[in-house]
C-alpha cells in the first residue's frame, strides 16, 4: 500500500517562507540572495536564517562572488532539495485533490 502523502510531506518546508524560497528556487535555479530577498519579502538577516535552515537540511548552496567592491552570494538547490521539494510538491497536490470540494 501506498505511502499517505501527509507522511511524505518534507517538515522543513512545511513553513511557508521557507515554501516560498525553495519554489523560487525551482522555478529560478542558481538566483542572488537580492533576489530571493526582494521576491519572498524578508530583510537580509530574515532570509540568511531561512537560507541556513535549508543549507543545514542539504537542499541549498551558496557560493559567494566577489563582484567588484562588493561580494555577492548565489543560491540554488542541491540535487536532494530538487528531489524533496518536487516530493513535497506532489504530496501537497495528492492532498489537495483529496480534499473534500467546498459546497459553500
């Protein structure tokens, strides 16, 4: 029998902004830290906790570049964080097309 999907959901990215910065990763692949900032809408302290969180699990790497005077990081997810959000993914929309349709 098959696994439920509740079960194979990944409890890291059961948080919303951390959802929202693994999608974006999906959909972007290797992105600037501006850019996941400005797109999930969190200061830069907010997003590097966020990004050590998912770093520490094995779904995302950073590389930093010096750019000029400044440096900038590059973020993108490992090939394990491809497979667990796209697993993640799928659980949720098996769970979505459970769910019992609104009547109201």
């Amino acid at each position: 029998m098959p696994e439920p999907a509740d079960t194979r959901l990944v409890p890291l990215l059961l948080d919303p902004t951390r959802l929202r910065i693994a999608a974006t990763l999906v959909a972007a692949g290797k992105v600037e830290f501006g850019f996941i900032r400005d797109r999930v809408g969190l200061s830069d302290s907010a997003l590097s906790k966020q990004l050590k969180a998912l770093a520490a699990a094995g779904l995302l790497t950073s590389d930093r570049e010096p750019t000029g005077a400044a440096r900038r990081t590059w973020i993108r997810l490992t090939e394990q964080g491809r497979e667990q959000v796209g697993a993640h993914v799928v659980a949720l929309r098996e769970i979505a097309a459970g769910a019992p349709a609104d009547e109201g």
